[in-house]
C-alpha cells in the first residue's frame, strides 16, 4: 500500500478495523518489509534548549509557555560529538540533533550544526536535525554536510493545527517537508496523540502522511506528555488503544518506513508497548 494517492475514506477504513484484526495486518506489513524483531536505537539530543518564540501548547521550551526550564545557549560541536560517542557506544545508530528555533538563521550558529553533523556521520552513524523551518538553500547545505533524515513533525491535523499553533501554518510545515524533499534528505515526520483532538483528526494526520511524496523514512507517534506550566499541563491520559491503532495504521500506510515510539513512551505499560511493536513499531528513542 506505499502508494501517495490514498483517500481520506480508505484511512478512515482502516483506522475502524477491529483492533486485532488491525494488529494482525500491520504485523504481516511489518514483516513483509523490515526484519522482524529488529529495533533500532535512536538518540536525541537538545542542542539549544528554551526561548522559542513558537507558541506550540504542549512545548515546555516556549517562551509563551510557564513551564520551568533553564535556557542553554547552542552547545560547540566536541561537547555534541562527545554525547555522540556515548550514543554509539550504548547501540546507538542514529543520532538526532534539536534547537529550540523557529527557523534556521544563517551564520555561525548553523555553520556549527553543520560541523555536527559532519562530526556525526564521520563516526559511521546516522545523522538527523530537528531545528525548524528551513529554506532549500540550507537544506542543500545540511545534505552536503551527510544529513541523513530532517524531522519535521505535522503534530496534528491540518483541521485541528490552529488549535495547537497559531505563531505558524500548515503551509509553512508543508514548505520546509518540501525544500528536505528537494535536497535528496530523508523526511522523519509524525505527530503527536493525546492533546485532545479527535478520532478523525488522528485519522486525517495519518492521511497527510501517507500522502506525502515521498513518503517519510520515519514516523514518530507521540503520546503527549504533559508539562506543568504549559497550557496542556492537565490534558487527560492518552486512550492507549488509541495510540496503538494509530501506531498500525502507519505500518499499512507506510510500510517502509520505521515507526518510531519516542515521547511518552516510558509512560506507558511495558504491555502497551510489546503490541506496540507486535503492530509494526521498530524503533525507539534511548537518553535523557
């Protein structure tokens, strides 16, 4: 089903399976396209923590938001290569990179997350960024630096988006996707659950996905976890039978790419997470 032209309806189909029956076809996706049982360590890295001026609602790193953290400027590259080695040694493969920016600003701050990557992918390991709107112009800069994949998450649907974001559009995600699409980078692109949206958002964030082209190389599924300080502090619990129905239908819809469990992860039960995997989940975030 790695197709990009696949109706709003036949998601919807999809995501109304019966759950086991769900789980079963992911499962049979899962291992008709990776080696199954294989699970791919990832670690993340905040490279410049706080003082965003994007007013994301479920982001302790806002300046709009409450939340108690202490901002830390951008890291210099040994201190980032040396969290890398430490990432290796622990069976890491991939390692990603996060600022707390809007948008990339030319100059010394990202000719250093340019010497980062280097320094990454130098030591044989997979190299991502997460550092927020990107023109095509540095999007060629980050593939010739190695970039392996950008991630640039949808959170939510479009219908549903102004309700998380009102500091930037849809649009404006859509048009970074497209310039790491342009330079030949490998798109990490997901959502996250739990910050009160509906059945059909989730189903319409999946349909944005899939619809991609191409497809993203990998899928985060989020469950929010919420902060004290930010606006979602008291958001209720995730439906976890939700997140795994959500997790399922990623694998049908995407079935090449890896599925990957980062936040709230550890909050939910070790039961949760094994049909997490059994529905086509292959990847993990490990760290702080």
């Amino acid at each position: 089903m790695a197709q990009t032209n696949i109706s709003l309806e036949s998601v919807k189909a999809l995501y109304h399976r019966p759950l086991l029956d769900l789980v079963f076809e992911a499962a049979r996706t899962h291992r008709d396209n990776h080696t199954f049982g294989e699970v791919q360590l990832c670690t993340l890295l905040s490279i410049k923590t706080g003082g965003c001026v994007e007013d994301c609602k479920y982001c302790s790193q806002s300046i709009h938001n409450g939340a108690k953290l202490e901002r830390e400027l951008l890291m210099n590259v040994d201190d980032v290569l040396a969290e890398a080695r430490k990432a290796k040694d622990g069976g890491s493969t991939r390692f990603c990179m996060g600022a707390a920016w809007r948008e990339v600003k030319d100059g010394r701050g990202f000719d250093r997350v340019l010497s980062m990557v280097k320094g990454v992918r130098d030591m044989g390991m997979e190299a991502c960024c997460t550092l927020g709107m990107l023109t095509e112009d540095q999007a060629v800069k980050l593939k010739e630096a190695g970039l392996t994949a950008y991630n640039h998450n949808l959170d939510t649907s479009p219908e549903n988006y102004a309700n998380i974001i009102t500091t930037r559009t849809y649009q404006d995600r859509m048009e970074t996707i497209g310039n790491v699409a342009k330079a030949g980078i490998s798109l990490c692109c997901g959502g996250i659950l739990g910050m009160g949206e509906s059945e059909d958002d989730r189903i319409s964030l999946l349909h944005t996905l899939a619809n991609l082209n191409p497809q993203p190389e990998s899928v985060p599924i989020n469950a929010l976890v919420p902060v004290e300080g930010t606006p979602m502090e008291d958001a209720p619990p995730l439906d976890v039978f939700e997140w795994i129905r959500t997790i399922a239908v990623a694998r049908i819809l995407m079935p090449k790419a890896m599925v990957r469990l980062s936040a709230g992860r550890l909050s939910l039960s070790r039961e949760a997470q094994a049909l997490a995997f059994m529905a086509g989940a292959n990847s993990i975030f490990t760290g702080e």
